[in-house]
C-alpha cells in the first residue's frame, strides 16, 4: 500500500534519502530500497533493452518477486519481445507486468499506427507515459535503469528522485559507467539483446530506431535527425526532455 500522512515532503524524503544513501553500492541501494519503510512499494520499470539484464539480474537476486512493468508499446522489435521472454525464464522473475495502450486510445488517437511518424512525442505519450503512470498507480515510487553517462541530461542524477510530487524514483545504477555494466554481463555470464550485436546500444520502438555508427553517441540512433532525447517516461524540472539543455540551465541541473 503507498505511504500515508504524516510524513515530511516528498523532496524533504528524497533529500533524506540520498543522504543516508551516497556512499553505497548500487547493490546496497537496490536492496535496502526495496525494504525501506521510508521508500514504501517499489516497481521495477524495465525496456528489456540493450543494458536492462544488469538490473533486472540485481532484481532476480535481491528479491525476484518485485514487479517488474514491461511496456509493450507494439512497435517494439521482435527480438526485444523474445528477449524479454527469455531473460524473464532465465532469470525467474516471479511478477512481470507486461501492459499496452488502451486499444480504445490507440484507435482514436492513432488507428493506422503511423502517429509516430509525424508526433513522436504523442506516440510515446499514448504508448508509454499513460500505460505506464495507470500501471504504477498504488505504488510509492519506481526503479529506473537510468545511469549519468548516458547523456548530458542525466549527469547530475541521483540514487533518488522526486517525480513531479507524485512519488520517488530510484536509479540505483546512476553512478556506474559502460565497463561496469559489461564487467557485470561478462561475470555474471548474462545473455545480451540481440540487436546489440547488429549495432544498435540503445534500443527502443523499431520504428524510431536505427543501428549507431561507430564514433557515434550510443542514443544517436533513437529518434535520428531530431531533438528529442527522452520518451516522455523521464522528466527534468517537470518537464520531458527533447533536446540538449540551454546552457544556464544545463549549470543549475549540474549544481
């Protein structure tokens, strides 16, 4: 059940939070969240994408009946919907959620499916960010797989976040970079996405994905040739991100 009143702010809770918790391992994070009374119910959030096994292996080992919500927005690959398959077998997570459009919005809104290809930031709104804000309902907060070096956006994340004050949400894997998450594939001998291997290091929707250059950034190939960074899943100062933040701004983000 979510947290009840009386209790501080949630930016009072979330500064709490990440004081109590800045010196630990993502592992000490994970685990120590998901039984924090001071947290309450968590959600693991998970693509199924190219660096998702990391977490969903923490998960799997920690305490594998967490939730854990898979939003199928049915343009996904094929191969990301039979990667989840298997890592949700392999793994044996207990309690996966897999959640879609409300056909009766994806009618309206987008009946040929190709509201993608003139309002990407509509599409994931229908096919991501409302699925996902019904599927998280009861819940006091969720897990991210979001880590700092994956853009400038993210350089200044925390373990813990404050969700439009709605409720927490945790990034255990913020401080690691690429090498740990493939020491951690490579020892733990965890099975990778497929595409990874066909160029793609970041992988969404099939439509607004394209495989990555060498040189290039990872995220280059989502959403190529526009601004837009982020699905509307993830928000800075209440805001989904679409593109490099002003400079000013980019400094007060980074304080």
């Amino acid at each position: 059940m979510p947290l009840e009143a009386p209790f501080p702010s949630l930016d009072q809770r979330v500064a709490a939070l990440n004081d109590r918790y800045r010196h630990h391992s993502a592992t000490a994070v994970l685990e120590r969240a998901l039984n924090d009374p001071e947290v309450g119910s968590l959600a693991l959030v998970s693509s199924f994408g190219a660096e998702s096994v990391v977490l969903l292996h923490l998960v799997s080992v920690i305490a594998p009946g967490t939730p854990v919500i898979f939003i199928d927005t049915q343009m996904l690959f094929p191969e990301t919907l039979a990667y989840q398959r298997e890592l949700a077998d392999k793994l044996n997570l207990t309690d996966v959620r897999t959640i879609r459009a409300d056909r009766r919005d994806t009618d309206f809104e987008d009946p040929d499916g190709t509201l993608h290809q003139f309002n990407t930031d509509a599409c994931c709104n229908l096919r991501k960010v409302v699925p996902l804000e019904r599927a998280l309902l009861g819940f006091d907060g969720w897990i991210t797989g979001r880590k700092r070096f994956q853009s400038g956006t993210r350089a200044a994340l925390e373990f813990f976040e404050n969700e439009e004050d709605k409720r927490l949400k945790v990034n255990p894997l913020a401080h690691w970079g690429r090498e740990d998450l493939e020491d951690y594939m490579v020892n733990n001998r965890l099975p990778r996405h497929p595409l990874v291997a066909n160029g793609y290091p970041s992988i969404g929707c099939a439509p607004c994905t394209s495989p990555v250059k060498e040189g290039e950034d990872p995220r280059a190939g989502r959403w190529r040739g526009t601004q837009k960074q982020e699905c509307g899943i993830h928000f800075i100062d209440g805001k989904a991100v679409r593109g490099p933040l002003p400079q000013n701004e980019a400094k007060e983000t980074a304080a």
